[in-house]
C-alpha cells in the first residue's frame, strides 16, 4: 500500500482514538510470524482464525496450499453444513423456486390483488436473503477457502444483478450454486457454458427475448436482435475489451444466440429453454470461423471458439494475477498464466497452481500489496475475530454500509477489485466507524456477543505489523487497542 493510503488511514485512526479516550500502558508485542503465511492467508482465504496461522505452521505452507486446490478432499465442519442444509430454496430447481416464490397467488380467471403482488415480493426477498445468508456462512465458516475466494471472483466476472424483478431474486442463489461454484476450479469452458444456459444470466442480459427478425416466433415481446448479452459474453466474460473483435462479431453472435430463452414453470426444471421457431437459422462467420446455420448447436460451437481463443487466456489470466498478485500484475506472469491456460485447455485449477507457485505470487514487494474490498475486508475481520454464530443480517447491513452489497452490482463487470475502487475517505471512514462494533462483538447473535481481546487478535493476524501501528498500540488504552487494529493499514490490505 503507498503510504498515501497509510496515512489516510493512520490519520483516521487517531481521530478515532481521540474521540474515544486517551493513551494508556504500554502495549506487548507477541511474536511475529513467517509473513509468507500471512501473505498466503490473506490471497486463498480470506485471511486467518484463531489458531490458523500455528496449524499451517505445522502441516507447511506448500501442504495447505495443495489442500485449498483440492477442495474435493476437504471436510466441511458440520455446523455449517446442517446450516446451510436447512436453506430449503438452494435444494430446489430453478423452476420449482420460481413456481413457489415468485409467481402471485390469485383467484382462478383474475389477477393478483395489490396484497397478493406485495406478499409475492415479500417470499422473493426472502429467498434472496436466504441466498445472501448462504453465501456469507461459507465465506466466513467454510474451510475450502480457496473455493470460496474463486467463487468471489467468477461471480463477479460473470455478475449478475439479483434484484432485476422477482426472477432475479428467487434465482441469483441457485445460479451461484448450479452455474459458478461447481466450476469455480473446474474447465473454463463448463464455467462459461453453465453461465450461459442459466436463465438467472438469460433474464438479467436480456437473451431470453433475444429473437431473429421475421421468424415464425417474432411476436408480442419477441420482436427482433437483442446484442446485450452477446457484447458481454465477449467483452466481459471471455475476449476483453481489447480481444479483437467487431460489432459485426457482436451481431453474428447475437444471431448465434437467438432463441436461447427461459421456461419459468415447465420444461426439465433447470429453467432453460431453446425456442427453435425464434432462432435465426442462416450460416454464420464468427470471428472469422464458418458456423454452418443449424440450432441450439451453434452457440456451443460459439462457445468453444470464445473458450479457446488466445485473447480469453491473456483476458482470464490478467484478471487472476490481478486478483491474487497486483493490481497491475507483472506481465511475465501474465504470459505465463495464458501459456498454461492454453496448454490445459482452460483448467483454472492447473492455472491457480502455476500462479500460486509462481516467483511472483511468492515475491515480498508484493506481500500487503492488495486493498481488501469491503466485502473482503469484512469477511476476514468476522473471521479473524473468531466470532460465533454470526448475525447475517448485521453481516449483510454493515457490506450495506460499506457501498457492496451482496449481489447487488447492478452492471455486468461486477464489482472491482482494485485499490482505486475502494480507498477514499468516505470509504475509510465508514470502515473505522464499523470497526467499533466489530470490536465490541456486535456481529454475533446477542447471546454471545463479547468483546473482542486485542492480544489474541495480533495472535491471529501474526503480529505482522508496521512500526507505526506498534507505535499506535502502545499509545492506546486497553479497551481501544482491538478498535485500531480493526482499523490499521494491515487489516485493510492483504
């Protein structure tokens, strides 16, 4: 972090503590920790718990790392599952949700009453606060870190907005548990594929109306080409922005994908649906390879060509060693990265592997480098607070505050992960401000809210800390000390 960033930081802080009391004994240093565990906890998790650091210590880094990589092979403790086991939306189809909660009830032969509509809504909110709910549980419990970091990331690259009308409330969990978090290290290939036969993503970039002009099904809402969710496929989700292609290449493939649509309430449950009577069946060239007119089968072959494309490995690779490196990320990584996901044909777990056992990934300039995100910074502090049995309304209220609410970015490049998206002073002082909170246990249910010991905290976190932040600790009353180291430089980066 420059020291711009630090002192913003710092000079909040003080005013912090001159708010709340003066200074007081001298504070202990514990002692500090290899920073390389540190560096790894704060990149494949979401940074440590109580006792973490000492286990890693034990098994290895390079143990644990091979660990997070296998998920599979993981167990997950048994709170969480029988928590997250009684979520009864995410066992349930797409279209067995949107049948239940988001469809009026009515008299036969009448529409829904205004009570009827608002109590609709209601049960589709609550099916997206379910959603929300599930999602923080793993985060902050789940020990497959790595997976859930990655399951972060791939939202966000392939984002959706949940609360576009009552099919985007009632479906963003399931397209996050049938679409994104299966191939979270899987074939990049069935990541993309998974994205684009969910009608959660088909509803929120519009290609369920996407129809060819004068076919036998352009009619009513159905009237001709929609391009939305053709320019991100390539834009956003697989070439980038500089990827090389036209807007010649947006139609075709918009063309392509004509007729891939939703079916809310019947068809196999999964919520997908190809209308052939609204697709546009003439031959095709896209990006310069010949796609022989046909049905739902060109889009796969789309599909395939945007996959395997060079530009789709430097794109995906970029993004990875920005999100686990530096925000500008050394281009020898990055060449590096796209090589392997060519000669893998896209596996994100081999390309997670190279990266994390890269020269660059291990190199100290860039340990603490990267600004965590509210949503980061939030999940690592409930974590290293050890705190139990979490308010998950709190949870979701504070990310509220700190301007990334869950699933809620409304455009389709997600939200950022970059410093310069989320260090100003508003930011800042909405993060020291909760930092008050946190420290007094307000993210635990009432029963077991306690406050937060600063010694075991530094224990947690590694001691990794600045001189300046020791200096700070050993200038701050007792009682306050947990606030600040909320509230540091090392607490906000990773």
């Amino acid at each position: 972090m420059k020291k711009t960033a630090k002192y913003l930081i710092v000079s909040l802080l003080l005013g912090l503590i001159i708010c709340l009391g003066l200074p007081g004994a001298s504070y202990a240093d514990t002692q500090p920790i290899t920073p390389r565990i540190v560096h790894a906890l704060n990149r494949i998790s979401y940074g440590p718990t109580p006792g973490e650091i000492e286990r890693i210590k034990s098994i290895g880094i390079e143990a644990y790392i091979e660990s997070q990589l296998k998920p599979e092979s993981i167990s997950e403790p048994q709170k969480l599952t029988s928590e997250l086991a009684k979520i009864r939306p995410l066992s349930m189809s797409p279209v067995e949700v949107f049948k239940e909660y988001a469809i009026p009830e009515r008299e036969p032969g009448k529409k829904p009453t205004p009570a009827q509509q608002q109590a609709t809504n209601k049960r589709s909110r609550g099916v997206f606060n379910q959603a929300a709910k599930a999602r923080l549980m793993r985060a902050i419990a789940s020990n497959r870190q790595l997976q859930e970091v990655m399951v972060d990331f791939w939202f966000n690259h392939f984002n959706i907005y949940g609360l576009k009308g009552r099919p985007g409330r009632v479906w963003v969990g399931l397209y996050e548990r049938d679409a994104i978090r299966p191939h979270a290290l899987g074939q990049f290939r069935n990541l993309l594929g998974a994205t684009a036969h969910h009608p959660a993503m088909l509803h929120y970039l519009d290609n369920w109306q996407n129809t060819a002009p004068g076919s036998k099904g352009a009619k009513g809402r159905f009237k001709g080409l929609n391009e939305n969710y053709a320019r991100e496929l390539m834009e956003l989700h697989t070439l980038g922005v500089n990827g090389g292609y036209t807007q010649e290449d947006v139609v075709t493939l918009a063309r392509i994908f004509t007729g891939w649509s939703i079916n809310r309430t019947g068809g196999d449950g999964s919520g997908f649906k190809f209308d052939a009577d609204r697709h546009d069946t003439s031959d095709k060239v896209f990006l310069g390879v010949p796609i022989k007119g046909g049905g739902m089968d060109e889009g796969e072959k789309a599909l395939d060509i945007l996959a395997r494309h060079p530009a789709t490995a430097r794109h995906i690779s970029y993004k990875l060693a920005q999100y686990f490196v530096s925000d500008r990320p050394p281009e020898t990584l990055v060449v590096r990265l796209a090589r392997r996901f060519q000669e893998t044909d896209g596996n994100i777990r081999n390309v997670l592997e190279s990266l994390l056992k890269s020269p660059e990934f291990n190199n100290a300039q860039y340990y603490g480098s990267k600004f965590k995100t509210p949503y980061q910074y939030l999940i690592s502090a409930v974590r290293a607070t050890g705190t139990d049995s979490p308010n998950f309304n709190r949870v979701a209220g504070f990310l509220n505050q700190l301007g990334m609410p869950l699933y809620r970015c409304p455009t389709p490049d997600g939200y950022k992960n970059t410093k310069d998206a989320w260090l100003n002073p508003d930011g800042m002082i909405r993060r020291i401000g909760l930092a008050v909170p946190i420290a007094r246990g307000n993210l635990s249910e009432e029963k077991n809210k306690k406050a937060v010991e600063a010694i075991a905290l530094v224990r947690t976190l590694g001691n990794d800390l600045s001189p300046e932040t020791q200096s700070a600790l050993n200038e701050t009353p007792e009682n306050l000390r947990s606030v600040l180291l909320l509230g540091s430089p090392e607490m906000m980066q990773r």
